[in-house]
C-alpha cells in the first residue's frame, strides 16, 4: 500500500533492525502509551526481536525510514483462534493527523480478515483520549475496562478494553 509518499508492509526477519528502530522510538518517545518499557525491549538480542517478528507486524515507511508501527498477536488457543489483538501502535509525531494511522490499521485489518479473525481487539490507556477517539472513528466499541491496568511512574492507569468485529 502506497499512499502519499508512505508505504505500509507486513515486514520478515530480514527487516528486524527497521522493526527494532520505530519499537524503539515509539517506547522512547511515548512512554505512557505502552505497557512494555523502553528498558525491557532495548536489551533484546537480535535474535529475541527476530522471535517477536513471528506474529505479523506492519510498518509504514516514508523515504526507506519507519515511521509507523502496528502489530498483531493472535490469540492461541483453537476456540479464541479468531480473536486477534491489535499492538504497538505509534506514528511518528509529525505524520500524526495524516490519515496513516488508518491506513495501517486497514492494512492490519485486511490481514486478519484474510487469517480468518474474525474480531479485533485492543487496549487502550485511559488517559489517551485522542486514540480512544479514533478507535471509535474506526468501528471499535468500549467492552470493559481494566482498573490500574497499568502501572506507570508509581500510578495506576486504566486500560480501556475495545473490539470490534470485521464480519457482518
């Protein structure tokens, strides 16, 4: 998908350093958006971001860069099969309002759809109204909530719990 100067891909192991660079950056920059943290993911080995790269991971590159990020885990087990959840999720701040974040997510979408998931889901910080906003502009209800989901600082931050379906 070309759009705009971007282009969005599900990467392989041969392009872990651009995965490990936007991962990174977006745990760096947006500390409070993530429940892993920057320390945790900086002493991986490469081989360790290798594994990570068994679920499907799409990034959106502008000039041979990354700039965004959209992961998607699977759930395992053969009765939850169809239910996937949608992770590390960032764009880099000066393409944000662009559009690439729904771009990306289309791109996430049409990729599970065609892995048979039937249902995507996701959390979301409480205190990050801008993604709860568009999540809601792109089809994704409220479930539930998780109280102090999050540990942040000596805080604790609800996860907002969100799905929606991609069949009728």
């Amino acid at each position: 998908m070309d759009t705009g100067g971007v282009t969005i891909r599900l990467i392989g192991a041969d392009e872990v350093e651009a995965f490990r660079q936007i991962r990174l950056e977006a745990l760096r920059t947006e500390p409070a958006s993530f429940a892993s943290r920057y320390e945790d993911w900086e002493v991986l080995s490469l081989e360790e971001w290798r594994n990570r790269l068994n679920e499907p991971v799409f990034i959106a590159f502008q000039d041979g860069a990354p700039v965004g990020i959209m992961g998607l885990f699977r759930q395992r087990s053969s009765k939850m099969a169809h239910r996937a959840t949608i992770v590390m999720v960032y764009i880099i701040s000066r393409l944000r309002g662009t559009g690439l974040a729904g771009r990306l997510l289309e791109a996430v979408s049409d990729h599970a759809r065609a892995a048979g998931i039937l249902q995507l889901e996701l959390f979301v910080s409480a205190e990050n109204p801008a993604a709860i906003r568009f999540y809601q502009r792109q089809g994704f209800a409220e479930i539930g909530r998780i109280p102090g989901g999050v540990l942040e600082e000596g805080r604790e931050i609800d996860d907002v719990m969100m799905a929606r379906r991609l069949v009728g």
